[in-house]
C-alpha cells in the first residue's frame, strides 16, 4: 500500500476548488490544536447573521490526491482519449468540470455500462476513481492492454481496508463488510476481500442481527442463501465461514454504526461460543483500525457543531455521497437541515431547494431562513465538497442580508491572525 504522508503531503489541486476564506479559518483551526481535540466549531460573527463552520470538512487526503493525479493525467496525455472508470468522486462539480476538459465516463454510479468496453483500445487511458474497482474490472481494462497502476487514484485509505482484509484471511478469518451493497468502494472492498477468503456484505444493523441469527443456530442456514442473495461470495458456506470473522467497513458509511455493528457481531460471538475478552480473538477479530480518520473526524466535528445551539443546519455535498449523507443524518437528530449539493439549490431569501436522502427526492421549502436576530446557521460539507463551494453558500446567503463585506472582513481577520 502506498504510504499514508497525510499529515505532511500539499497536493496541487486547482484554484477553482479552493477558498481563501476557509484556507485562513482551517489553518489558524489547525495552528491551534495541532493535535486535533478542539471539535468546537468556528464563528463567522456578521452580526444579523452567525455562521457555525464544523472543525473538519472539505476535501480529504484521498480526494485531493485523486484530483491531483486526474488534472496531472489530463495535462500529460493531450490527444489522447481519457476516461474515468466512474464518478471519481461523488462531486457534482468536480465531475463537471472533468466532463468538460473532455473526459468520459464508462460507467455510473452503480456499475451500469455508459460506453462498451469493445470501444476502449490499448492507446486509452482509464483513471480508476477514487474509491478504487474490483479485481474484475481491473483484469478486464489489463486484458485490453489498459493500464490501471498509473492512473489509479484510489484512496490510499480505501487500500487499508483491502490489505487489512488480506491480512484477516491469512490469519484464517473470513470477512464481514459493512457497506452499501452498491456503492463503489464496497463492491471494490468486497472483491479485493473475497479474492482471500469468505466474505459477505451487511449494509446495516438489521443485516448485522439477521447475519446473528445463522452464528447461532436460530435460523436454518439454507434460508441465508435467498436472504443474502448477492452479498456473499462464490462458494460461500454459511455453517463454518462465519466460525471465525472480522468486519471491516466501507470508509465513507458512519463510523458509530460500524463500531455498532462490530461490538454487536462481538457479543453475540463471545456468548455463543462462551468466550471472554482475552480469548474473543480465537473467533473474531479486532478491526477497529479500518476506520476513515477524514470519516471520523467530519463526524466528530458535526457533534461538537451541534452542541451550539441554532436555527438551521446547511450540509453541502453530491447526493450520492455518502459520507455527506451521513453527516445530514446526524444534524437532523437535532434541528431542520437542509442538504444541497450547488448555490443554485438557495433559490432566495425565502425558497430553498434541498434533497432528501430518505426517498431521493429533492423538496422546496419556503421561509427556511427564520425572522430572528441573529440568525444561527450550522454549516459542514462532504469530504469531496470543494471548499470554494462552502465559500459561495456563506456569500449567497450574506448577500440577502447585505453583509458581504463582514464576511470580507471576517477573511482578512483570520488571514491576519
């Protein structure tokens, strides 16, 4: 795997994505708590209106290195014909803007054929996206005389799970991925792991207790074969391969119900095989490491941002992202959140346009922004959301109050500290 330089590595992502106003608030964030235990947010005090801005949010170390290697392929293959394996992230602008340099996409989000292979010759460049593909798609493109190691931009995180993965099967474990079955990386994740050893998908905690009931007996185990259709692997013997397991996760899904998932897959082995915690590892493995450290630290960063008390919550991402669902998931345990994915989805002063990851439906709701003085606005965005964009959202919604220029000053304040 390659080596995890996230704590000293600048990648040259384009200016277009960035914000000198949120670069100045993440580097005096990051100048005083170098060592990350401050989750209270940042105020942006324009008087009429307050904006909260999570900790942690924007682009992670996987993303802007899959940026980065996509304009650098870009540049250094003129002339020749570019392709992404998918989304390479799940940005709506990002996306665009590669479209527009010219580049295709050969499938969409999930795994349908957009152009036929029989199109791509040996002279094609094909960027693997960030969530990485499976062993499949990979030997296919190779078949073709595709290369897939150069312009391979998955997340250097995502290859922890596979080699943590690897590393269970050699121990004997067979695996338990939680993930959205049809998500990127989890159909990635679950052919790097089966390719060791038995492996099969819960996308939830109710998978998780169904998956239980055949660990114990509860439930005949040729029921687990039309109940689990498709989130097994080939040969997949539901009697002994679930004797000895690990779980690991799809990095984007929310840490606590991974944690949750595991601790409950835990239990139920230590009781059935009457097991303690010095002797859990004879049947299940600790995989606690496999965690998203961008995961968890844009998860962490909405819980201290929701002990501020507000009005409303703006979460800013693709979506078909899911780590920007989750976050959306945590804020609407406490106020009304609002998930947008452009500026244009802010219609006025009174109409705002935002989606509902619940049935996949965008909403319009009127009079969003309260009467109150201040307003008290909550405000994170997804791990591939371009900071540029969280910019727009504040500027767009100071306009309507006329405080452009406090959020001006409000820049040169955190620049100048």
């Amino acid at each position: 795997m390659r080596l995890l330089y996230h704590a000293m590595k600048k990648f040259e992502v384009p200016s277009i994505y960035r914000s000198e106003l949120i670069t100045a608030i993440k580097n005096k964030r990051r100048q005083d708590d170098k060592l990350k235990k401050d989750f209270s947010p940042t105020l942006l005090d324009l008087g009429p209106v307050q904006f909260y801005l999570a900790r942690h949010f924007g682009f992670c170390y996987g993303v802007e290195n899959a940026i980065e290697i996509a304009f650098r392929t870009i540049e250094e293959n003129p002339g020749k014909r570019i392709f992404l394996l998918s989304e390479m992230i799940h940005n709506p602008q990002v996306n665009a803007t590669l479209l527009d340099k010219g580049v295709r996409f050969l499938q969409d989000t999930y795994g349908q054929q957009l152009i036929p292979f029989e199109e791509l010759h040996a002279g094609d460049v094909v960027i693997i996206p960030a969530f990485g593909t499976t062993l499949e798609m990979e030997q296919q493109l190779q078949e073709k005389g595709i290369s897939t190691e150069k312009y391979n931009t998955t997340c250097p995180f995502v290859e922890k799970v596979w080699n943590r993965s690897e590393q269970l099967a050699g121990k004997g474990y067979s695996i338990v991925v939680h993930g959205k079955p049809k998500h990127e990386e989890t159909r990635a994740t679950f052919s790097h792991a089966s390719s060791h050893t038995p492996t099969v998908i819960v996308n939830d905690m109710n998978d998780a207790v169904e998956l239980a009931r055949y660990i114990t007996g509860e439930k005949l185990p040729d029921a687990f074969y039309d109940e689990f259709a498709g989130l097994y692997s080939k040969g997949f013997d539901i009697e002994k391969d679930l004797q000895r397991f690990g779980v690991v996760n799809q990095t984007t899904q929310l840490a606590s119900d991974t944690q949750a998932i595991a601790e409950y897959l835990k239990q139920v082995v230590m009781q059935h095989y009457q097991l303690n915690e010095s002797t859990i590892g004879e049947r299940f493995a600790d995989t606690r490491d496999t965690l998203c450290y961008a995961t968890n630290d844009n998860q962490t960063a909405v819980t201290g941002l929701l002990e501020t008390p507000a009005h409303l919550a703006l979460v800013i991402g693709g979506y078909n992202s899911s780590n920007t669902t989750h976050l959306v998931e945590l804020c609407e345990t406490k106020l009304p959140t609002y998930f947008i994915n452009s500026t244009d989805k802010i219609l006025s002063a009174t109409e705002i346009l935002h989606f509902n990851f619940h049935n996949k439906q965008e909403y319009l709701t009127r009079d969003y922004l309260p009467s109150a003085t201040p307003v008290k606005i909550l405000v994170t965005s997804g791990a591939s959301c371009p900071d540029a964009l969280v910019e727009a959202v504040l500027r767009k919604i100071a306009s309507y109050y006329e405080l452009e220029e406090q959020l001006d000053e409000q820049e040169q304040r955190f620049k100048s500290l």
